[in-house]
C-alpha cells in the first residue's frame, strides 16, 4: 500500500485544522469554565500517524494530551514492522514529494533528512503483452504516449487530458480530498471514455489507469474520479521511501508524545450535562477505568467508529458503516541463498494482460539476503491481482498453497522442497472510494465543523474541511 498524501497550497491542511479548531473545540456549555484556568485535556485514540499529529498540535496548542493505543506499538499504518525472520512494511510504503504537511512536522521534530529519502524515481516496470514500460503514480502524456502497443489515434488524443490535470493541481489537496468535492460527479472510467471516446479510453485504462488503481485495489468502474486524478495531477512529484524507513515520523513522535499502548478503548458515551464525552477503556492491566476530557479526536480505523462511539448522528452512522477497505493478498516464501539467481528476476503485469496467468498476478520477484532490510534473508515474492484476491477468499485454501502454483509457473526453476518459511503479506488496504464517498464525507466533516461537539475524527477515511469551514471554526 502506498501512502503519501497533500499536495499544492490550496485549502487548509490537517495539521491546520488541529490548530484551528483547538480555539473551538469546546462547546459553549464547557466554556463557562474558562475562568478557573483549568488546562483544557484532549483523548485522542489510536497512535498512528492521524492520532500522533493530532495530539501533536493539540499539545502545541496548549491542551494536556493522552494518547490510548490497543496495540503494544505506534504508528497504525505507518510503521516498520518484524513479521516472523522478514522486517516489511505492512501497509504505507512511501511519501509523496508534495505532502507538504508532512514534511513540514518532520522539520519540527529534526528529521526531515530521514523522511526525506532518496531523490531517485518511483516508476515501476510493467508489462502489457507488447512490451515493458515505466508507469507510475502520476499521468505525464509524453510518457503515456509512448506505451508500447497504444494505438496513434489514442496517443494523438492523450493531450486533452492535460488541462483538466493543471486545474485539478491548481485547486484540490490530494490528501485533502475534500477541497476536490465538486469532482465527485463521475467514475474514473466514465470521465476517461468522456474526454478520450470509449475505444482510447478503454487502451488508457488498461495500460496506465488500471495498473495504477490495481496497486489500491480501487475499481475504475466504481471508484470516483477525484480519489484518483488528484493524484495522478502532481506530475513532478516523485513518491520516496525514507531513509529512516516509512514509521521513522511515527516513531518520532511516539517517543516525544504521551502515548498509553495496550489501552484499549470499550466504548465513549455520549456528552455529558458539561458538553464533555466520557471514555471507557481498559488498561494494560486490563482495569475498567472512565475518563472525561474537554476533546475526544477518534483516530482509529473508521470501521471500528459505529460500535466504539456511541450516539453518533444519523449522518455519521451510515458514513462510518458505508466504510470498507480494499484487499491485498501476497506471500514471502523464504528460500535458500543459492536458488537466487545471479540476475535479477521477477516481473508486474498489467490487470487485462493477455496472458491467463499475468493477469492474475500482479507482480512478483526473487531476492537476495538483505533487500528492505539488512537481516532479511532471500525470498521469492508473489502479490495477486486484486480480482483475483477475490478468487483467494472463496478458494478456502491458505495463502501460501493459493499462490505458491502462481510463483512457480512464473518461475520453473523454484523448487518447492528448498522453500523454508512462508509470511502472509495479505491485509485491509485501502479505503474504498467509490462515486459519492468524498460526497458524504465532506457532509460529515460540515456536520461535525458546524456542531462542536467535542468529538472529531481523524483518519485515513476522512480529509479535513476547507479553509472556509475552518474560517467558521476559528470565528
């Protein structure tokens, strides 16, 4: 999974919103308090890179801040993680070059140099039946042009996308996907045979938008426009992994943040006679405690919201049960040192490959002892399509025996009886982000601006409010 969001100037960043709203955030009932100079308290639940930020700024901003986190660790989807002999990245594996937000809190924290990574690009190699090609998380059209097997009729109509990618970089955050709002009206597919005509829409879609959405799992028949073309606008920013790995920002802040791990939240009732949530949680010696902040900023995965908060409004309960994530389905089979070959091999294929086999895999490789991490050992890696991760959880079968036939087909020379290990790297991706999603969610946002409750949301599943509701927080 690749996570690396914000994008040009326009509207107001997460982190902004934070400082913003800390000004607002207590209802007026609470307010009436303000005399006896009690220092304001904030909960924000979940310590991945959504709660840490948050709680971040919220200290910035003069509230006491604790953090509640189930696991044992920090950094949500946005950490480095040991799975058996392997050292991975379970979900984010890179940041974009123009995610200015984040780079900004590493330069506070000192280490923007480790966040940073190396300046080298991040086009992948795939290969469509004709030949191989670089395609990447952008839409450059002299680069699309160039696909190998495109028809001269679809190259020649490649530059009419071209404005509609500057006013889209001129005007929407992507991770602010929010501010794009007005461009949730159409699927990527649908806009695609509008501006290009069915038949080069259906070349482009193929060898560049489908190999692109595959990586997310998004379906280009169903998934909004903007989710996608936000994106693939920022032509010039490259996607990096860092230096000091993709959890080096959430380790950093786990270490100068107040964060109880292996505090699990049960349930936050409903505000109070004071305006104020009560939480209810466990903690690491599993004792029912209650808290009772001024601020409660949930950041945990939003389809975890419906059954933690209760009352929420009727708008909020059908966004956060509507909520639902993508799959990912791949194995690490580790391997002896001498069934490497002496040159790199592997391949990533296009989802409408012709090949039977191709198109059911997305991509696949064998490495040698040390890649990703110094201590890992060799392995021979296979990551399926998203269709066909589909196929996987209706085979019944474990991950390793579905895909090991897959590895091999591709690759005769693997010999099953030298194959020692096996890691799963299947999981919940993505959030699913179909035709009216960045709809109901900007209506959410509005909802919870307009009201101060005292209780806000935070998280992959939600971008921040524009500048003019934040305007209206501020006032």
């Amino acid at each position: 999974m690749s996570t690396h969001f914000n994008g040009p100037t326009c509207g107001s960043t997460r982190r902004d919103a934070i400082k913003l709203m800390s000004a607002a955030l207590v209802v007026p009932a609470f307010s009436s308090c303000a005399g006896s100079e009690r220092k304001r308290t904030a909960v924000v639940v979940g310590a991945g890179i959504a709660g840490l930020s948050a709680a971040y700024d919220l200290r910035k901003a003069g509230f006491d801040v604790t953090i509640m986190e189930k696991w044992d660790f920090v950094g949500g989807r946005m950490r480095d993680a040991q799975m058996g002999p392997l050292h991975l990245m379970p979900h984010a594996l890179g940041v974009l070059e123009a995610n200015a937000e984040m780079f900004a809190l590493a330069d506070e924290l000192g280490i923007r140099n480790q966040l940073e990574g190396d300046k080298e690009s991040d086009a992948y190699v795939v290969e469509n039946g004709h030949g191989q090609y670089q395609t990447a998380l952008r839409f450059i059209v002299d680069e699309v042009q160039r696909i190998p097997g495109l028809s001269s009729e679809t190259a020649r109509r490649i530059p009419l996308l071209q404005p509609d990618l500057d006013e889209i970089r001129a005007n929407v955050n992507p991770c602010l996907v929010s501010t794009g709002v007005q461009y949730d009206d159409e699927t990527v597919a649908a806009y695609y045979e509008r501006k290009l005509g069915k038949d080069a829409a259906r070349e482009v879609l193929d060898n560049w938008i489908d190999v692109v959405l595959q990586a997310w799992g998004w379906p280009s028949a169903e998934t909004s426009r903007i989710a996608i073309l936000s994106w693939l606008a920022q032509q010039q920013a490259l996607t990096v992994t860092p230096k000091g790995g993709i959890g080096v920002l959430t380790r950093k802040l786990g270490d100068v943040m107040p964060v109880r791990t292996q505090t699990t939240v049960r349930y936050i009732t409903p505000p109070d006679a004071s305006g104020r949530h009560t939480i209810h949680y466990l903690n690491s010696r599993l004792e029912r405690l209650t808290v009772t902040p001024d601020v409660v900023v949930c950041a945990t995965e939003g389809k975890f919201i419906p059954e933690l908060v209760q009352g929420l409004s009727p708008k909020q309960s059908h966004f956060f049960r509507s909520i639902d994530f993508t799959k990912a389905v791949g194995v690490s089979f580790i391997i002896s040192d001498d069934m490497v070959p002496d040159k790199p091999v592997g391949g990533a294929y296009i989802p409408a490959h012709p090949d039977p086999i191709k198109r059911r895999v997305s991509g696949w490789s064998i490495q040698p002892a040390g890649v990703g991490h110094p201590d890992n050992p060799a392995t021979a890696n296979i990551s399926l399509s998203r269709n066909e991760a589909f196929a996987w959880q209706a085979s019944g079968e474990s991950q390793p025996d579905y895909c090991l036939p897959f590895l091999k087909s591709l690759h005769p020379a693997l010999d099953e009886s030298r194959i020692r290990d096996a890691v799963t790297r299947g999981c919940d991706d993505l959030i699913y982000m179909p035709l009216g999603y960045i709809r109901t969610m900007t209506d959410v946002l509005r909802e919870q601006e307009k009201e101060r409750r005292g209780l806000y949301f935070a998280g992959e599943y939600m971008a921040c409010p524009s500048s003019e509701h934040l305007a209206q927080l501020a006032a």
